[in-house]
C-alpha cells in the first residue's frame, strides 16, 4: 500500500521528517518497506534555473533562429541559439543548462554545448513540452517578471519530488488501508506526548439541492451486504481532473482516468471507503437491487471480459439486468463515459467472506475488493458518501438530486471487550500506570463503558475489525505504548530438556555449513507451484498432486511434489540477469497426493510430506582468469558433492547402491540412483533438455536430490566404531583393466571388496579411456588399491597374493582383460 507523505499531512499536523515517520510507522505495526522520491515530471526539474534574456539578435546564417545572450545568475551569461518566435530581451525565461537531461515525449535527450549554423550554443531556452509542463510547442515559456534569475526551476514551480511509503500492511490492519486510518494511527502515538490535531475532511457543506432523480434501493441479500447507501447528482460533465486531483493520485502510482472516477478512487484512499459511481441513465427504472443470480449467468465486467457467475456471487442489479459485481468490479455497460450526465453514487459494506469467496473464484483483484474482504468501517458508509459527492460537485458541477438512501436493516454494533489490569501485566511484562494505559485507549477511540479497580469494559471502534478479544486490546496498548519502552531483564533463566537424537537442526546446519563453504547458496521456493509444470510427466504424475482449493492465482494452485522446478525458476530469474554461474541448494518439504494409500488403523491416507535436498549446479566452475581456464561444471562434480553430504551424515560410499537412471526419465538425460537398506535416499543426473527449453534455460543444469527424512533415519541407526591408528604403512598397487562398456566401476570395486575385505581399504578410479587404442565395444579403467595391514608390515609376497586373486576374480567375474 502506498501513502504519500504530503497527502497525509493534511490530516495531521507534523514536522517529522520522512525517515521520522517511518520509523514511527514501523513501530506501531505498520511497517515501512521502502520510502521512494517520485518526480512530478519526468526528470524533476533537474538542470533547469530561471533566466534572463539580456541580448537577442537574428542569428547571420538563418532567418528563423534567433542569438542570445541569458543571465542565469553566473558570472558569466550564456550565448544561446533560439529557434522560438516569440523570444525577446528582457524575458524571463527556463534555461536548460549543459548536461540536463530533458524528456520530450518520454524520450530522454541531453544538452550539450553545439555549433548551430557555425555559432556556438550553451543550453537551451525551454518551451512546456519540453520540460513535460504540457504538450504546447507554440513558443518558449516566458515567466513573469518578479521570477528570480538563478532560481532553481523546481523551485519556482514548486515541484519538489513527493515522498512516497510503500507500507508492508498485514491483513488485520485494514483500518489503515488509507491515509487518514494511518494519520489516525500516527496521532495515537503521538498523542504520548501532547495533543495532536487530527483533521477529518468535513461534509457539513453536504446539501440535497432537489429530488430530480430518485433511486430506490432493495436488498435481497442482507447476510452478504448488511447495509447499502447511495446518492444521485445530476447535470455533470464528465472531463479530466483539476491538477491537484491528478497530483494526488500520481503520488501514490495511480494514473488519472477522469474527473468522477479519480474522486472515487480518491476518497478510497483518503478514508478506505470504495465507492463505485454508475451511470444513472443506464439503470433501468432507475433502480438498484443487490441480490444473488443463477448459477453460470453471463455478466460482462468493466475490462469487456464475459465471467460466468456463481449462485454465490453477489449482485448489484438494476429493474432488468445486473450492472456489477458487489464489492469486486463494476459492470461494462453502466459505468461512467465521456457522455454520462447523471450518475448514482455507490457506498456500501458487504460481508468480507462473500466479497473474498467471489474475487478468488473469478480471480479479480481490485482496491475494492481487497479493503471489503478485509473487513471495512461500517460506520464510514455515509460520510464517504458525502465526501464523494462534495468533491464531485467541486471537479464536475452537478446537483445533489437525491436524498441520500440508506438501506441498514440489522445495524452493527461495536464489539465489548473485558480487560483486566493483571492481565495486561502479565502478557506485557511491565506494570504500566492505569492512566496510561486509558490515555492510550482513548486515542485509539475505544470507548470505556464501565471500569473498576481490576479492570475496564470497553466497546472497541468498529473500523477496528480484527480487535475481538482482551489480548488483542493488550497488544493496541502495547504497540501505541511501545515495544522498545519494554525493558529487558537482566535474569537468566535456563532449563535443561532432553532432545531426540539424531537432532535434525544440527544436521541441516551441519550439512549447510559445508554447502555454503563450498560456494553454494541456499534458495527458498514458494511450496505452491504451477500445475502446468505437471503436465506431461510421469516421473511425478499430475494425479498426486495436492491441489488448492481456494488457489491465490493460477501460477499458485498446487503444492510442489519436487524441488526441481522452483530451482529452475531461480536459475532462470538469475541467468537473465547475467548470474549463469550457480551452486544452489534447498532444504523444503513435497507434498503427494495418494488416494489408493489406504492404513489398518486409519481408514485412508492420502497425503504424505517429505523433506528433501535438492542441490543444483549450472554455469561454470569458475570464472576464467589467466592462469584458470574456462571450465564448465560437470556431472561429477555434483556427484562429488553428493557423496561429501553422505558423508558428512556417517554414510560411506561403500554402504550405498547405486543403479543407472532409464533412459526413459522424463527428468534426465541421465544419472544414477542411491539406495541403502532397501531405501532410495538420493539420486543425481542431469536435466533433460526439454525441461530446460520450458524455462529457456540453455547452459546445462546439474541436480541431485537427498531423501532428507529417510538419511536422517539411517544416520540415527549409524553407530561409530573407533579403532587404533595404523602403526605400518599402506601400499598401493595399480591395474589396467579392459572390460566391456557395461561394466561400471561399482561392479569393480563390489567384486574387489568380495575378494579382498581384511587388507583392502580404499579403491579409486583415476583414468578411463575409450578410442581407437582399444576393440570397439570395451573401455580402459585404471584403478588403484591401497592395501594394509594393522599387525605387520606388508611382504611383497602377501601383496602378490592379493593382487593374483583380484585379478583372477576380475578375469573371471567381469571378463577384464589384465593390461
């Protein structure tokens, strides 16, 4: 949400600075995200002075251009060619300086010095479009003749950049959806410390001039539009804005449409009160009635979609036909156009749960609808609309031709809350005078109706719709009396609590520190993803997906079964923003939706979650220097990372299985798969590129992923054995081994384990070959064996001996060929 700080000035008189206020703001719940200096045109004003035209001649070489000589108040005045008609000495003039950028049209050009017709120039005199004033060429601006030479334009005009806060607003804090509810809220605080003026705009001038043009109004529907309120005016035009209704608006990013549509959008954001202005020749029989139509009836919004409608969605129709969506969007046919004369002004309050169910089934989010289904002020209903209408006979004309109708058959009444002085105690942790604390509830306009000396009865605002309880009322007391005025004790209390071993927190830092140490960087993804990326896979089918009933958007709709695709997501986002190199990894849960999954004890499971690690590596190793080449990353480097996380978490490479991906993933190109125990607890390959192609990724991306939950089991049942370090030496002994392509390096080192288990300690792969040297159809491995025993030093005879036998078995077991 957006306020600006001069707009809100007007409701509260201040002399905080931006940074002031949004310090305050923050402290009190409404948190400051960003505080921006927006331009009222393009460009500011920036380079621009008041000057003097001292000289002004006709230029020797050109009949239409004219050589001046201008005062900008240096030392030294400036020889200017002029091209305006209407420039003469002794003017007033804006000057742009050397170096100024101006934004004709938008388009940005630069001012420099330049030889025109073979005389220099030193800026240039300005006309309106060229500064962004207005679109008028017809001459060079011309100021009066009190303007001040030197005078910083900006300045002169009174354009000095509006100070936007962008405000974080949480869903219970609708009552500050405006800026009056935030002025509201920033004069409770500072009420602490003395009387604050709090200015609400007035409607005393509110007055029903005749009753020309009556609408009667009927409510079918009182559960989903508890109170509907609405007044005509007629004989208006419609046309664009004064400036100060434009201005406004652009200060909070908001573009003018014209005169009745910015008031409307205006008073909502002034009191958080919508409004909806329809074109009153368009009503049939000049009535309003809010009901609920059939199931699937066609209704036509504003922005020419057609939307078939619920039995649900509530209506605002006229004697034939249904004009808008109440509290959502309005209809195509009646609202407000450049030949609309008399229009009927719209002020209700609709019950925020049917407001919300129909903006999330049709998918429409408007200002509207997000302050109704947050739940608006009841009691603003009519003073908006009074409020509206005033300003409406101010930029358009009109007459009030109605008496202001307000249809509120069960009135609302303010909630009343019991609060105890022991209560706040306890929940704030600090005793706080009583005076205090009715001082800061009575700024906050609750209402004390009875109190004693344990507590108070209050009757909360209704504009405060989220206070229902006494710790709400405790936390209003808390935020306006402040947190930082809570002390810190300096007692330190422990308490000593058994935690379940392996301790899953200690892992993942573990295993992120070694990430991170690495060049990783730890990403989190949304758990909702698209169900589109579903689609055609098998791997993870789009029928065990869990799906949203009540999803925020189509992008949105299903929880991810795999960390892959928001991954993808971040890498895309990052390599069009010229990052291509990443290590990126993801602690996050999956979600699966199974419903043949049924349980003797529980009569169906359908939904299971996982915690996953995925880890993904793209790009380059590197970037490439003069002594580093460039390198590529590789599958094997994941592979590596992989093995270090195993690991980390007790798993030796040797307890594992593994087993090579089908060709026929729709995942991979390629990989292999890890078990243990029976247990699949991981897998590494490399994306497919018709993956790749859907995220218009290029580079190839390397993903590995770890079944969390199921490693941490297998890391509770691990035990660590401690065994006395070898006194004799290691010896290494290595082989060249022909085999056919099949034969993986895990069939070697498996059958060299079962031939060898006592002296044989470790087995690495350091070459392999394939090429014209050796048969079609084989490969070359060189391996290394490191052997040793813990009682003796090793003989020549004894490592002949194992060597003979290793090489027997791989003779026979693998059909290797000894080289």
């Amino acid at each position: 949400m957006n306020i600006s700080y001069s707009w809100l000035k007007e409701y509260i008189s201040v002399n905080l600075t931006p940074a002031e206020i949004s310090e305050i703001l923050t402290g009190i719940g409404l948190e400051v995200e960003a505080v921006e200096s927006l331009d009222k045109v393009k460009g500011g004003f920036e380079g621009l002075v008041v000057g003097e035209v001292v000289t002004c001649v006709k230029h020797p070489d050109a009949d239409k251009l004219s050589l001046t000589t201008v005062n900008t108040g240096k030392a030294e005045h400036l020889q200017i060619v002029c091209g305006a008609p209407n420039v003469a000495a002794g003017q007033k003039v804006v000057v742009a300086l050397v170096g100024t950028t101006l934004y004709k049209n938008e388009e940005p050009f630069r001012i420099n010095k330049a030889k025109i017709r073979g005389i220099l120039s030193e800026g240039m005199i300005c006309a309106e479009d060229e500064i962004g004033l207005s679109d008028n060429h017809n001459g060079i601006i011309v100021l009066p003749d009190d303007a001040p030479v030197g005078m910083e334009v900006k300045k002169y005009y009174g354009a000095e950049p509006e100070i936007m806060f962008t405000i974080g607003l949480t869903p219970n804090r609708i009552d500050s959806a405006s800026h009056f509810g935030v002025a509201r809220d920033l004069a409770a605080y500072l009420s602490k410390t003395g009387k604050i003026e709090l200015r609400k705009p007035g409607v005393s001038g509110f007055r029903v001039e005749n009753e020309d043009y009556p609408v009667t109004v009927a409510i079918e529907n009182p559960d989903a539009c508890p109170r509907y309120a609405g007044v005509s005016i007629s004989g208006l035009q419609v046309k664009p804005s004064p400036d100060w209704l434009q201005n406004r608006l652009r200060s909070i990013g908001m573009n003018p449409i014209n005169n009745i549509v910015d008031v409307t959008n205006f008073v909502l954001h002034e009191l958080g009160q919508p409004l909806h202005a329809f074109d009153a020749d368009e009503l049939a029989g000049r009535k309003i009635i809010v009901k609920n139509l059939p199931e699937g009836t066609p209704f036509v919004t504003l922005d020419g979609v057609e939307r078939r409608l619920s039995a649900e969605d509530l209506m605002i129709c006229d004697g034939e036909k249904a004009v808008a969506i109440g509290g959502v969007f309005g209809g195509l046919h009646s609202g407000v156009t450049g030949k609309t004369k008399n229009i009927f002004i719209e002020s209700a309050y609709f019950n925020p749960v049917s407001v919300r169910k129909t903006s999330k089934r049709l998918a429409i989010n408007t200002d509207a609808s997000f302050r109704f289904e947050r739940g608006i002020d009841p009691e603003m209903t009519i003073f908006a609309l009074k409020r509206c209408a005033l300003l409406i006979k101010e930029v358009a004309g009109g007459t009030i031709s109605s008496s202001v109708i307000d249809v509120y058959p069960r009135p609302m009444k303010p909630v009343s809350v019991e609060v105890r002085y022991e209560h706040i105690q306890n929940l704030i942790g600090k005793i706080i005078e009583k005076e205090v604390i009715k001082s800061v509830l009575l700024s906050l306009d609750f209402i004390i109706e009875k109190e004693n000396a344990d507590g108070m009865s209050l009757l909360v605002p209704q504009y405060r719709v989220d206070v229902t309880r006494e710790a709400d009322v405790i936390e209003e007391i808390l935020r306006i009396y402040g947190y930082n005025n809570i002390e810190i004790s300096g007692n330190l209390h422990a308490s000593l609590s058994y935690s379940p071993r392996p301790d899953n927190e200690k892992l993942v830092n573990m295993v992120s520190d070694y990430l991170t140490g690495n060049g990783f960087h730890e990403i989190m993804c949304n758990s909702l993803t698209n169900s589109d990326y579903y689609k055609s896979l098998t791997t993870f089918s789009p029928d065990h997906l869990v799906r949203i009933k009540n999803p925020l958007s189509n992008e949105l709709n299903v929880m991810r079964q795999t960390l892959l695709f928001g991954g993808l997501e971040v890498i895309r986002h990052n390599t069009n923003r010229q990052r291509p190199d990443l290590r990126l990894f993801e602690f996050g849960n999956c979600y699966v939706f199974d419903e043949s999954k049924r349980d003797n004890k529980e009569p169906l499971k359908k939904y299971n979650e996982s915690r996953t690690l995925a880890l993904f590596i793209t790009g380059n190793k590197f970037e490439p220097n003069w002594i580093s080449p460039l390198s590529k990353s590789s599958f094997y480097e994941l592979k590596a990372y992989l093995m270090n996380v195993f690991d980390k978490m007790g798993i030796d490479e040797q307890q594992l299985k593994t087993e090579i991906i089908s060709p026929n993933n729709d995942l991979y190109s390629g990989g292999i798969i890890y078990s243990m125990k029976g247990m699949k607890v991981g897998e590494a390959g490399i994306i497919s590129r018709d993956i790749l192609n859907n995220f218009d990724i290029r580079d190839d991306v390397f993903y590995g992923v770890i079944n969390w939950q199921e490693l941490v089991k297998l890391r509770g049942d691990h035990r660590i054995y401690y065994t006395e370090l070898a006194k004799f030496p290691e010896v290494r002994r290595d082989l060249a081994l022909l085999v056919d392509k099949d034969v993986t390096f895990a069939r070697v080192r498996e059958t060299a384990l079962k031939t060898e288990n006592k002296l044989l300690k470790h087995i690495d792969l350091f070459d392999v070959y394939e090429g014209e040297q050796i048969e079609k159809g084989k490969k070359s491995y060189a391996v290394s064996f490191r052997l040793q025993d813990i009682s003796a030093t090793l003989t020549d005879k004894r490592i002949d001996e194992v060597m003979t036998r290793l090489m027997k078995a791989f003779t026979h077991q693998l059909g290797a060929v000894i080289r």
